[in-house]
C-alpha cells in the first residue's frame, strides 16, 4: 500500500499591518485569544509532517502559542518586501523538508475550520504533485491554498506583494462559506468578524 503523502503547513504571520491603525492587527484579541494564534491553534488538530509559522521576528507576541501548537517559527528577514517573500520561504523550507506539497495559509484569516483545511489537503494529495487547490467563496479564489511537490520550485521564486495569486488563477476550487473565509486587513473587518 502507497505511503500516505507528507504536507507540510505555513501559516504566513510576517505582513506590517500597514491597514491597522493600532498597531500589529495578530495582536488583537479575537474571541478569548489573540487573531494571529487563532489558525495555528485550528491546525494543530490537523496532520502534518512539517509546521511553520513564517514571521517577521521570533519574538512575536503570539510565539508561545504557535509553538504550544507545535509550529516552528521561521523568520523572513524579507517580510517588509511583500508576501511573496514570505511564500518563497515557505516552500524553500517544505522542498528542503522534502515534503509532496505544502498548503499555505493566512494567520488574518482567524475562521477557517480544520475540515475545510483537510479538504485542500486531500484534493492535493488525490491530485498528484502538480496540484494547485485553492478556496473559493462567492466566486472569488483565495487562500488557504495547497500545491503539490512539482509547484514548489515556482513558489519558492515568488518575490513581491503578489503571493501566489498567479497558480491560484489556475487552480482547481474547494467551496467555503464567505463568512469563513474573511480576511482581516483592517478594524473595521474585525469589528464585522467578531458579529460572525
């Protein structure tokens, strides 16, 4: 019987909160603990072979808490040069890992639930190594996402603010209700996350 594939996860926690007026929005308390811990604490009851949390400074106030989670904490000395940095790490880390793929996802977006994770994950690892999953929600892709082995060498030359929104224009989509997916930039998307 084949080996069941070895995902690996990184939870992108190194943006400036340039839209957040009082300060580092993963700091803010959402619902008992602070947004930036909330994905990682969903994660840990999911399996994976390798975990990072890619931050901007180790000393990030929700530290603790990602590695009470079992995530290791991997500094991008790049982050103020956009997200794609910090993708680009991420899979350096996973091809270095020799993980089959590498789901990504964003520690702003505080309400995704496990299933919907282990949903990328499957759908990747049924796909193959060329996967590119990706969640939709009212017809719009986004993160999380999961991409097989073969994508890793391409994420890994990410540079800039774009992520890896070009792959997710060609990947395959896992429904999500809208309300999970929220992403929260600024106060005003957490005053309406907090009314979920």
């Amino acid at each position: 019987m084949p080996e069941e594939p070895r995902f690996a996860v990184a939870v992108l926690a190194a943006g400036q909160s340039r839209r957040y007026a009082p300060g580092d929005k993963l700091a803010a308390m959402f619902r008992g603990r602070r947004l930036g811990e909330l994905a990682c604490h969903t994660l840990a009851g999911v399996e994976f072979a390798h975990r990072w949390v890619i931050a901007a400074r180790a000393d990030h106030s929700c530290a603790q808490s990602w590695q009470a989670d079992r995530f290791t904490i991997a500094v991008n000395p790049q982050a103020s040069s956009g997200m794609g940095t910090s993708v680009a790490l991420a899979a350096r880390l996973a091809l270095d890992a020799k993980a089959d793929g590498l789901l990504i996802v964003l520690a702003d977006m505080p309400l995704v639930p496990a299933d919907h994770f282990r949903s990328l994950v499957a759908r990747a690892a049924a796909s193959g190594p060329a996967a590119i999953i990706a969640s939709v929600a009212a017809g719009v892709r986004s993160p999380p996402a999961a991409f097989g082995r073969d994508r890793l060498a391409n994420l890994a030359a990410i540079m800039g603010d774009v992520g890896a929104r070009g792959l997710l224009a060609q990947a395959e989509l896992v429904a999500c209700t809208p309300e999970l997916l929220i992403d929260i930039d600024d106060e005003k998307a957490l005053a309406r996350a907090l009314q979920a």
